[in-house]
C-alpha cells in the first residue's frame, strides 16, 4: 500500500446535512467535555457516507472546524486509516482482499477479473463510470475465501466466473445477492453442520 | 521531594522523582544516542535508538519514555544494548539516502555521527530505498523528505512550541510522510527551529543551502539585536561573510530558540551596505574620504548656534556608541538636543523599574495572571511570547488582552480598547482588578502601542499606582512590565537619552526647527527634510541615508564590540564576527575622530576608557532613589490603537534582507485571498 492519492477535482464546499448533523452531534456527545476531538474518525466516515463513498479536503476541513481542531490533524487521520477513501470511488465499490489465506484461494484471479471487467488500473473509474476496484487488506471472512466487498456487503466463495457474474450484474445496475456463492450459510460447513447440533443458535 | 535510589552501570545514583532513565543515565554521566528525545519537547519514544537494558526486563527498554524507579539497575554497556542499537540504527539506515556529501547536515548530522559509533559498514538491505517527495514549507525550510528517518520533532515543536499546529504526519509506516497542510508555508515566526532540532538533513535551512560546510565556519557566540529581548546567538562566518546565525542556549533568555526574523536577516548584513564616506553634491552622492567628511561637517558646526544641533539614535546602537555621541553632544558641541526615541513613547526614566521587564522572562512562567496592555508580543519580543504561550499550555493561565492583537498562538479574552478600561481598573470597578489583586503573581505587559498614545503617561502612572497602593510589587515580585521593541532602547533610557516627556526634540524636528542633524543610525523618523544639514552614521543605505547630506559608513552588530541591554536590563556584550566593508569604522570611533577634529582632542584615548566610562556611568546610574511621589495625571477618553507591525521590515537590516523580504510578500499575499482560514 502506498500513501493514499488526494483527488485532484475537490467540491469547493461541503456541509453535512441535517441528519448528519443529528448524528455528529450525538457521536461528539459521546465523549467528555472538552474531548469532542474523539469523534473525529465517527465525524469522517459519516462525510464519506454523504458525499458518496468518498473525502474531499472541504469535508476534512469542515470537520476540522466542526470539532475546533487544526485542519493537519484531521488530514492524518484520514490519510492514515485506509478505509477513508481520498478521492472519488465507483458507486459499486469493489474491494479485493488479497491477504494469505484468499490470495491461497485465487485471489489474484481476482484481480485479475477486476482489471479486466472493470478497469486496468486499481483506484481507476471503470469507463461507464459505475465501478471501481481496489486490493486491501485482511477483512476477516479468511473461512469464506476468497471474497470481496461491494460497497457494504460481503461476496463469498468466490471464483473468476462467479465474480464475472456478479460484476456483469453491477454494470447492469443490480445488486448482486451477498453472502456465500457456494451455498453456504455464513460460514458453516457445505452440508449442514456436523457439531454443535443440537444448539439452535450456535 | 522524594529522591529515588537506582543503578546505572553498576554506579548508585540518586535522582528526583519524576525523571525518565535517560535523564537518570545522563545523570550518571552516560550518554545514551537519540533521535526523537529533546528535553524540550513532549517525549515520543519512536525512534528506539535510546534502548538501555533493566535487570528483571527481558526485552530492552526504550529509556526516554520509561520512568525511572527505585531500585531500578540499568546497563548500557553490554552486548545486549550494542545490539539493539545496532539493529535500530540497520533499519534507519536501509532507507535513508546515502548523499552525505551533497546534504547540508553533513558534519552536524546526528545519524552520522551515531552511525560511526553504532552502524556497520555494509547494508544488508537489497531492495529498493523509499523515496518521498520534497514539501513545500515556506522560504525558509529546505526540504528533502527521503532523508526523513520520523523522528516527529518537527511536529511536536510546532504543536507545543510555537503554537502553530500546520505541521503533521500523514499516511503511515513506511509511507509516512512530514509534511504542512497542503504545502503551506508555515505561518510561525518561529519556524527555522525545526532545523536545528532536525536530527537529520530532512529539514535544512533554505538560504544557507550548499553555502558552507560547518567545519569552515569561524564561530562567534554573540547577542542578538533584532528585538529588545537580546537572545544569544552564534554567528558563523566564512571570511567576512556572515553564513548563518544559530541560537545559544540561555535558558534565562530564548532557552534554545530564536526567532525567524534574528536567524535569516543575517543575509541583510550584505546588502544596501555603506562603505564610503559619501557627500550629497547636486543630488548626487559622491565619494569622499574621511577627512573631507569630517571637515564638511565640522564647518557647518562652527557656522551654527549649538541649539540648533539636534541628534537621533537609532534601534540597533550599541551603548557605547550612545556613550560616545552623549559626550559629544554634552561636551563638544553643547547641545541638549539628543534624543534616543523615534516616537512618543511615554518613559519615567526616574527609576530603572520605571522601564523594564520587571517580572524577568523567567518570571513569566510562574505568573498565575496575565494582562496585555497594547502590545502584541508575538511580534514585538516572539521569544518572550513563546515563554506566556509555555506558561499557558502548563498552567492554562487566564490572560487578558487590552485591545485585539490578533493570533498569539494562545488564547486570551480581549477587553475592549479605551483607555476607560485604565481608569475603571486603577478605581478598582473593574473585575480585572479584582483578579490582579486575587492572584499571586499577576503580570501586566504595557506595550509601545499603549505608551505611545496621548494617554500613555496616564495609563502608566495609574497602573503602577494601582500595583503599589495595593502592595502588589513586593521584593519578590514586580507585576509591572514594560515591553520595549528595539535593542537600544533600555541601554538608551539608562544613558538618559530621553529628554523630556513629550519628545519636544521630535516635535522641533518636525517643525524643521534643527539646521544640523545627526542620524546615528536612525531610519525609522518620520518627517519632511527642509533646509536641515543631515548627518547619516550607520550601516544600510536606507531611509536615512536617502535624505543625508554627508554619510558616513559604519558597523552592524557583528562587526563591532558592543554592549547591549536587553529588556530585563542584563548588560550583554555582542562580540565582533566580521568586519565592517570597505571603509566602514566601527561606529564608536566616528563621532571620536570628529570630536578630535572639532576639539583637537578625542573623547576618549581607546576603546578600554571609553568601556571604563560608560560602566561608571551605568553604575551611578542604577542607584538612583526610588521616588514616592506620583503625578497625577489627567484622563483622556480615548482608543487604545495596536500599532501595525510590520515584522519582517522592522529595522535596517531586516529591510535589506532578500529572505525577509520573501517572507513579508508571502505573509501579505496569504491575507489578501484570504487562503489563511
């Protein structure tokens, strides 16, 4: 991973909207007084949620402002944790997880389907403009490997025809179903579960 | 306090409570290798360089962050520790550049001089080095962002420090990068301490650039004269070049900061220099020698009535210099008319309290109050002001402010800006002298701006005699300061340069009422030259020397032993780095050889008498009686206006530096679109 590009086309403006104001205002009453600088990452991600999927520098400054902190605070914040994302993502946003156990599964085909179908460059807007892709890192489903994510959802068991499908589907406008595309509930095993039978709820 | 018992190598020691082990090793006489530890700064514990070994630990421990504990037993001479570092210093080096010979820091270099000690000399690092990009941090910081090994002192001393949270580090681990918000140039002044604390030549002066190396430089350790707080400083030179100004550590004065405007106005000693005595012939100057200079002017003496003899003493005089032109006015040519301000300023000369900084600079940390009375310290005296900001941040002191002056780098509450606020203050209605009375160590800064208005004599003598009828200044405390803004200002007012309250000798100036007047490196008077014989003496072709009818060159305060007092009243002695241009005199000696002209004798027969007279002088001068008695003053209802300041203009040297002059047009162009908010 390499330090996190800042879109060149920046909003001149940004505000949250009501409801996010709503909601800053109660993640900021969550800490003490005179630590509102805390919600800083809540404040961050609800920008992200509102200004589609992605950070421009008038939100990081906005917030910065919101919570009377220097603006250079807020831009590490933003450039450090990965999942912020810094300039503009498809709508479907699609996340590859390359870590040990998936790339043991194919990850990389993968990648290689994504670069394909969607664009050549990771980070890239595909050329209807709809998607984009990007690797990252370990997003804990190592049992359901590989998998990827679309925006809030997990895609599990996954392999080059069945994400060609799924991607197929998004170009089209659809939300793919999420969770396992080998049948799989959650995470158990193929053919119903072999312990714990007993427990309802295990 | 309690002392705590521990072991260093073997040694017994005994330390305060509260000490982390590095400080205790120090104590024991080891020296442990760091980068990111600066006893000045909040400690980071990042760079792991400092690794020492504790008995009962099984890993080695960061000392710098580890508080040290009774019975602690430390070693920092086994195999264990030389190890680690070893591996520390590996790993700091597998991606920092090998361009020592092309980098600044080279000989002055923390990593390369821990390297001879701890690295080794083959990389077993094959792949590729990290190479960041340059940042853009302003005129006065180089960057080379690859060298940067994230010590993130940079970063700490703009956030606690200087007060200019601009500097940060964005993204993270081996993509970490030191850089301002956006690039910005950093908007403290400051700022050029980042290269000093700099371990490594991330960060390098901008001016200086491939200019010298710092074995080359002859070194000099000197005062500064850019402001009235005299911080210590070391000139390095190369020839007569002056390179570069670093600060001196005096932890009474500028700890071991200085300012932006006292590190690079350095350049100005080289440019605009007058270095001939030069004569006005049908507007034009034209190149004279010595002699014809003195005889020029010692005619027009001899043909003029002595009272129409005026002379102007400028902000960067030495006292000796003053010493002398006081005896040449008094003695030689017997006028009255000698006046050491360029403005209104209200000054009690009476008693030495009367203008100094009686809390001390050190004082201002314990001050438990703090009220600004027209002055913006941040820009007449920044190294004082960093000391209120350090109180602030430990203390979070309440301070108050007469008048908005802007961004201190901490916040104050601002009263508004009449002279009511005095009265109501001095009749006790007010809650502000409520609060001085409740605190123990109140501090009240009186600025030129204040002291400057028609009020100034009534908003000095109310003040003080509010801190007196309440036995508010005790022997052991003095809330009351005044904050001059030039060198030469506390060294004039204890020769007595002033002559009288109103600065009448202006006013007649003003009225063009001199035929004869002497700028002794005076620039900053403001009137419209009539038919006056003007006399220049200084350094930098300026607005002085523009309206002089006769100039005649002399030395800056790196060319010239001199005294100085600074606004505490310590005596300090600037001592010579270089030596005036052309034929430039050391100032002292001008006025002296004119006397000898005028008299047939000098003034004084060498440097020594001249040093023994003015000691003498100053030492009479220092026991006058403290007079009771307080003139009351009538009230005028008037605004208290802060005076602008121009910073990096505010004197002749700064005005000829090229590195000021970028700094003054980035400073404005950032208020003009506004990009600063």
């Amino acid at each position: 991973m390499s330090l996190k590009k800042i879109s060149k086309d920046q909003p001149k403006k940004f505000e949250f909207n009501e409801r996010n104001i709503e909601l800053a205002k109660k993640m900021i009453n969550n800490y003490p007084e005179g630590k509102q600088q805390s919600a800083v990452m809540s404040l961050l991600y609800l920008a992200q949620r509102q200004n589609n999927n992605w950070i421009p520098l008038a939100a990081m400054k906005y917030i910065a402002k919101f919570l009377n902190m220097p603006y250079i605070k807020v831009y590490e914040v933003a450039t450090f944790y990965s999942m912020y994302n810094l300039s503009p993502v498809g709508k479907f946003f699609y996340q590859v997880c390359t870590t040990t156990p998936c790339m043991l599964r194919g990850a990389y085909k993968l990648v290689d389907v994504c670069k394909k179908k969607i664009s050549n460059k990771e980070n890239e807007i595909s050329s209807d403009g709809n998607s984009s892709w990007m690797e990252v890192e370990c997003l804990g489903a190592c049992i359901n490997a590989p998998m990827i994510q679309i925006n809030d959802e997990y895609y599990e068991d996954l392999d080059e025809k069945k994400l060609e499908n799924i991607i197929e589907q998004t170009m089209k406008g659809k939300k793919p179903k999420p969770g396992s595309y080998r049948g799989r509930v959650n995470s158990e095993p193929e053919n119903n579960r072999t312990t714990l039978v007993g427990i309802k709820n295990a | 306090m309690t002392m705590l018992k521990l072991k260093v190598n073997d040694k017994d020691i005994e330390i305060e409570e509260g000490l982390t082990v590095l400080q205790a090793c120090e104590q024991a006489g080891v020296e442990i290798p760091r980068f990111c530890y600066h006893e000045k700064l909040s400690i980071a514990g990042n760079c792991r360089m400092c690794l020492v070994e504790m008995e009962k630990s099984p890993k080695p421990i960061a000392s710098c962050a580890m508080p040290a504990a009774e019975g602690m037993n430390i070693k920092t001479n086994t195999p264990l520790v030389e190890k680690a570092r070893k591996g520390v210093m590996e790993f700091l080096l597998a991606n920092h550049p090998l361009d020592c010979p092309v980098c600044d820091q080279g000989g002055e270099c923390d990593l390369q001089d821990q390297s001879m000690y701890y690295g080794i000399d083959k990389s077993r690092f094959k792949e590729n080095k990290r190479f960041v990009p340059e940042k853009y941090m302003g005129p006065l910081i180089k960057t080379q962002m690859t060298r940067c090994i994230h010590c993130t002192r940079c970063v700490r001393f703009a956030t606690e420090v200087a007060g200019i949270p601009e500097l940060g580090a964005i993204g993270r681990g081996e993509d970490m990068q030191i850089t301002t918000y956006l690039e910005k140039a950093m908007e403290s002044e400051l700022s050029g301490n980042v290269i000093d604390l700099c371990p490594v030549g991330a960060l390098t002066s901008k001016p200086y650039v491939f200019e010298a190396r710092p074995w080359e430089l002859k070194k000099t350790e000197t005062i500064d004269v850019m402001d009235a707080v005299g911080s210590n400083i070391r000139v390095d030179t190369y020839g007569w070049e002056v390179k570069r100004v670093l600060p001196r550590i005096n932890e009474e004065i500028n700890e071991e900061w200085i300012s932006d405007k006292t590190r690079y106005a350095c350049d100005g000693l080289k440019s605009q220099r007058l270095d001939h005595p030069l004569k006005k012939i049908n507007n034009e100057f034209k190149k004279i020698s010595w002699k014809e200079a003195y005889e020029t002017i010692a005619e027009q003496i001899k043909i003029t009535s002595s009272d129409k003899i005026a002379g102007f003493i400028g902000d960067l005089t030495n006292m000796e210099t003053m010493f002398v032109t006081k005896e040449f006015f008094e003695k030689t040519i017997k006028s009255k008319n000698l006046e050491a301000r360029d403005d209104n300023t209200y000054i009690n000369t009476e008693e030495r309290t009367n203008y100094l900084f009686n809390s001390q600079i050190n004082g201002i940390e314990e001050a438990d109050f703090i009220l600004l009375i027209g002055v913006n310290p941040r820009l007449e005296a920044t190294m004082l002001n960093a000391r209120i900001r350090k109180n602030y941040v430990v203390n979070k002191t309440e301070i108050y402010s007469i008048g908005d002056v802007g961004d201190q780098t901490y916040p104050y509450k601002k009263l508004s800006a009449e002279t009511k606020i005095i009265k109501e203050i001095y009749e006790n209605k007010s809650e502000i002298s409520k609060k001085i009375l409740d605190s123990k160590k109140p501090l009240v800064i009186i600025g030129n701006s204040a002291l400057n208005l028609k009020s100034g004599k009534f908003i000095f003598e109310n003040i003080k005699k509010f801190l007196v009828d309440n036995k508010k200044i005790t022997d052991e405390w003095n809330p009351l300061n005044i904050l001059p803004v030039n060198a030469s200002s506390v060294g004039s007012y204890d020769l007595n340069l002033v002559n009288n309250e109103e600065n009448l000798t202006l006013k007649k100036l003003k009225e063009n009422d001199f035929e004869i007047v002497f700028l002794i490196g005076q620039d900053n008077l403001k009137f419209k030259k009539k038919a006056e014989f003007i006399v220049y003496i200084g350094s930098h072709g300026d607005n002085g020397a523009e309206i002089a009818d006769v100039i005649l060159p002399g030395a800056t305060y790196t060319e010239q032993d001199g005294f100085f007092t600074n606004l505490e009243g310590k005596l300090q002695k600037a001592y010579r780095a270089s030596f005036p241009p052309g034929e430039a005199k050391e100032d002292y000696k001008i006025l002296n050889e004119l006397s000898e002209l005028l008299k047939r004798k000098k003034l004084f027969q060498n440097k020594d008498e001249l040093i023994d007279n003015l000691l003498n002088y100053l030492d009479l001068n220092q026991k006058k009686i403290q007079s009771k008695n307080f003139s009351s003053v009538d009230y005028i209802d008037e605004k208290i206006i802060i005076n602008p300041i121009d910073y990096y203009y505010s004197n002749v040297i700064a005005r000829a530096s090229k590195t000021m002059s970028e700094c003054r047009s980035i400073k404005t162009d950032l208020k003009k679109t506004g990009t600063e908010g």
